[in-house]
C-alpha cells in the first residue's frame, strides 16, 4: 500500500472508475473491500489518516449493544449480533471474546438483567461467544476485585467482542489494497462535478503535495461520518442537515483501577445511559458520554463536564476512586447519527445506518457502527449496482478472510494485531537497535518502518495514534518518544530536520487534546 505508486495509479488511469469512496473510516474502508472483492474499479480517498476520525475514537467493542435491547432496537440487536460473529470469523486475530460483568445493588437488578441478557444470548443464537449467568456476590468479588463492596448484592456476567479500531481500520485498507482497490491518504475531496445535473465526478486534493486532481466516476460514496452534510451541500447547497452529531469522550486509566480481564457494564449512570469500564492494552478505557454538539471538529474537544460525569459515575464502583491526575489519556469522538424529523435526545436515536440517495445521484451513508461495517457496506454497494449500471455481482464479504487472518492467536503478544504479518514485521527493516522505544508500548524501528512502507503512515501523528495506539493510552509517554519516532521515519523516508522539527511541532499540539 504505497502512496506514490496509488497517486501514479490515479493520474495514468484516464477512464471512469466504478466506484469512488470519499472517507477511509469504518463504512468507507469497508465499502472498499466490498466493492473491489466483487471486482469494481475502486478508489478511496481519505483527507487526513485512514481511521482519523470517527473509527479511532470508539470503545472498541463489537457488539450486539445491551444498551440498544433496552431501548428496544430489536433489528439492530440482530443484526449487530450477527455481524459480531461474522467478523469475530473473518478477523480472529482482531477481535476476541471480553466478559462484562454488571455489579448489582439492589434485590431486583440480577433477575432483570439476567432475563435481559438471556434474551441476548438467545439472540445471537449459535453465533453466541458463551452464556449469561447471574452471579453471588462472592463471585462477583472475585472477577472483579476492585468492585465497590458497599451494598453489594451480587452481579451477571454476559460475553462480547473487543477489538482495536485502527488496527482494524488498517486491516481492511490492507485487504481492499490486496484486491487491487487504490486507497490514499491525506487527499480531501474539494467539490463533485455534475453533468446533465448527475454527479459524474469529483476533485481532491493531495494536502501533502499540494496538488489538484479531477477524476470520474460511475458511482461516488459519500462515506465522511460526521462530515456527511458537507458532501452533500457539495451536492445541493439547500440540502436540510441529515446528520445529527453526538459526541462521546472517553478516559484511560491505569489497570490497577479495574485489575481484572473482565469489564464493568455500568446499566444505568446518573444520565440514563450505560458506560463501561473495559480492561484494553494493559490499561482501562472507561466510556462514554452522549454530548449533542453542533460544531464537527478533525479533532473533537472532550467538555470538562463529561470528564467529571465519567469519574463519578465510575468511582461509584470502583474501590480505588480515579480522579483527574490519574488520567493517562483522554480521547473524544463524534457519532454521525442519522438525523430524525421528530425531537428525540441523542441517546434515544438509533444507531442503525441509513443509505442515502441524492436526486443527482450521490450515495451518502448516515449513522452505523463499527460493528455493522460490513453490512453497511454490502448496502451501499448493492445500491451502487442499479444507480451506476454497473454489472450485477453478489457481495462476497460474510466469508471474506481479512488481511493478517490468523485463528491461533497469543493476546499476550503486542504484535498480534498484525496477525500472519507478525514474523516478517519482527525482523522487518534490519535495524541494528530493534530494542521497544518506551517500557509501556511495544513500538520497535521495525514497526515505524513496517508503518511507512506497508502501512501509508505520513506522520508522527499516524505512527503513534493509530499504527500503534501510545497516544490514546498514555498521552505523555507518547511525548517522551515523538522525538525518536520522528528521527527514525526521517531516515526511512528521506525527510531533513525542518521536517522532523515540524512534525514535533505538529504532535506537541496535538497530545494537549489527549490530555485531562
Ligand atoms: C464515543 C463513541 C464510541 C463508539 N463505540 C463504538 C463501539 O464500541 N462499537 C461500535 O460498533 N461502534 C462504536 N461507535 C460507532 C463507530 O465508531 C462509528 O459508527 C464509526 O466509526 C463511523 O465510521 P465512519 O466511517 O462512518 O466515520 P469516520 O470514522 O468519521 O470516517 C469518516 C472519514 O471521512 C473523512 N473525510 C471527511 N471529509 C472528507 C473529505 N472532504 N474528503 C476525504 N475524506 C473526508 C474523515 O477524515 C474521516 O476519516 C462509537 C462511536 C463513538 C463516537
């Protein structure tokens, strides 16, 4: 996945491309892979990072949702459910089986959450990744030893997936760049071009070479999250808003907080919602909030009330208490919920996705998940058949192998997340110190160098928030190596000093939004 040779690959192919994705998060990543598995000419473009925005950003899970059975979204828990296990197959060495355990306080909480959760385990049907079961409260100590005592009554335990996001945001660009789709980075789409009144094409341009390209097409995704109404008024200057953001801040602890492989589902915090304490990397994500916003930021600011909401809510539970100095890092995202006509908060409205089509012919996709990303796709692209007239081919996906398949997985291994790629990335570069940067992370010169040539990272940034995820864990530690990362992809990518010193720059900047 080179950057350069794609960019030749752009300017020397001088027809209309089948389709073109415009965002490289979770659904345009995985329109990309949908698209060029059934053999469409497929080109992606992504105007920061592939994974930048919205998919960097979640709570890792992949989930039916409990949250959504609550509120009686019966389709999407089915549906959710059913592309877990579907992904839990096609990406074993991306997503694994996490317990959450939902302490209880009162007489009643154990049967109701326990019915609940049988309802949901009865819903993924053999696609299920183990039982609910109602816990005592010894039990309930003993998987989770840092649980508030006080007033326990005892707790059920249910199974979900966890994943890291950008490794899967990687994975997929990797498995459309196997199937010959041209994915690039850091171009951003300018303006769509109309002929007859129908989108027939559209121009970007390279923000790193500072250079313009107008290119056609039969078919253009518009697949930018939270972005979605600035394609459209591309389209239609008077288009009404269909996205309603929604933001959610989460925090990083150290894993003493939780000290268990299990995590805590919170059913019910002060604002009606769920959050989760969830043991990842060594640390513990505890998340989220639900913040309608107005402004759609690259990088999203966490509010100082959502980090007070989420340290109350959770020292509730919790017997060591966090508090704001205990915060390693702190990361914020922006849902790109579907807008609906009547005035629901945004908590109530649904997370399933919409596929939008304009009477000039661009598709947008509104709302989704991570967990749906598939499905979204297959939607999408079954759309594009008709719109574009393109050959009629079935999607290809639900059996589809993504890049680094490995089924034997050691999750104790930090590069486990490369899957088969793993061995060759050990030795990757011959570098003469190939020792781990930081004691906390393993980030070797062969992962920065693997990052670059196989991976597209262009920047710090790229390396240490989604290549590997050092900044979303621990924001200083990221600091302390910048520099070294810096220096190491100066060599590999032939770049002097004033670009390392703009890089520091740039990242310094940066982790000040990462930190509490
Ligand atoms: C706090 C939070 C927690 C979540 N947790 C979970 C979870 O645990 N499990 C789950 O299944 N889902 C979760 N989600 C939902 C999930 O993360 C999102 O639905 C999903 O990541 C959205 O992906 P996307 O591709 O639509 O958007 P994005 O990831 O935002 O991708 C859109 C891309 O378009 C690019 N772009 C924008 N404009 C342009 C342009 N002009 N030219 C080129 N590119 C452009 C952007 O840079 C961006 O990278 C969570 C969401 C949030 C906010």
């Amino acid at each position: 996945m080179n950057r350069d040779t794609n960019l030749d690959k752009i300017q020397s192919f001088n027809r209309q491309w089948d389709i073109v994705i415009i965002g490289g998060g979770a659904s345009g990543l995985g329109i990309a892979v949908d698209a060029s598995k059934r053999g469409y000419r497929t080109l992606l473009l992504e105007k920061n990072d592939f994974g930048k925005g919205t998919s960097s950003r979640s709570t890792k899970l992949i989930h039916g949702g409990v949250r959504y059975l609550q509120n009686g979204d019966i389709s999407l828990v089915i549906e959710s459910l059913r592309e877990r296990g579907i992904l839990k197959k096609n990406a074993p060495h991306l997503v694994r089986d996490l317990s959450f355990v939902i302490p209880t306080y009162d007489w009643w909480s154990s049967p109701f959450y326990g019915i609940g959760l049988k309802i949901y385990d009865m819903m993924a049907g053999s696609l299920g990744l183990g039982k609910s079961l109602i816990l005592s409260k010894e039990e309930t100590i003993k998987l989770i030893p840092n649980v508030n005592k006080k007033g326990l009554r005892g707790g059920v335990i249910y199974h979900d997936g966890q994943f890291d996001d950008t490794r899967m945001a990687i994975s997929l660009a990797l498995t459309a760049n196997d199937q010959n789709a041209c994915l690039i980075n850091y171009c951003e789409v300018i303006g769509l071009t109309k002929e007859d009144n129908l989108v027939t094409g559209l121009e970007f341009k390279d923000t790193i070479k500072n250079q313009t390209y107008e290119i056609k097409a039969k078919v253009i995704i518009n697949a930018t999250g939270v972005f979605a109404d600035k394609i459209i008024k591309m389209d239609q200057p008077k288009s009404k808003k269909l996205i309603k953001p929604s933001q959610g801040v989460h925090i990083v602890l150290e894993k003493k907080f939780l000290d268990s492989q299990h995590a805590i589902m919170i059913p019910q915090t002060t604002d009606g919602r769920v959050l989760f304490a969830v043991p990842w990397k060594n640390y513990v994500v505890v998340g989220t909030t639900d913040t309608q916003i107005t402004d759609t930021l690259d990088e999203p600011k966490p509010l100082k009330e959502e980090i007070n909401f989420i340290l109350n809510n959770a020292s509730k539970y919790m017997t060591i208490k966090p508090s704001k100095k205990d915060i390693k890092s702190v990361f914020t995202g922006l849902r790109p919920l579907a807008a609906t006509s009547n005035k629901k908060s945004t908590k109530e409205v649904s997370r399933s996705h919409k596929i939008n089509i304009s009477t000039t012919g661009l598709i947008s996709i509104l709302g989704g998940k991570w967990t749906t990303y598939r499905k979204i796709a297959e939607d999408a692209v079954d759309a594009s058949i008709s719109l574009g007239g393109l050959r009629k081919r079935n999607c290809k996906t639900k059996n589809l192998r993504i890049h680094g398949f490995r089924k034997k997985v050691d999750w104790d291994d930090p590069l486990h997340v490369y899957g088969s790629d793993s061995r060759k990335l050990k030795s990757y570069g011959s570098h003469k110190d190939n020792a781990s940067l930081s004691k906390k992370f393993f980030i070797s010169n062969s992962i920065i160098h693997w990052s670059v040539k196989k991976e597209m990272a262009m920047t710090v940034e790229d390396v240490l928030a989604r290549r590997t995820r050092c900044l979303f864990l621990d924001s200083e530690e990221s600091l302390r190596i910048a520099p070294q990362v810096a220096k190491k992809m100066a060599e590999i990518m032939e770049k002097d000093k004033a670009w390392v010193d703009e890089e520091l720059k740039k990242f310094n900047t940066l982790s000040k939004n990462y930190k509490a």
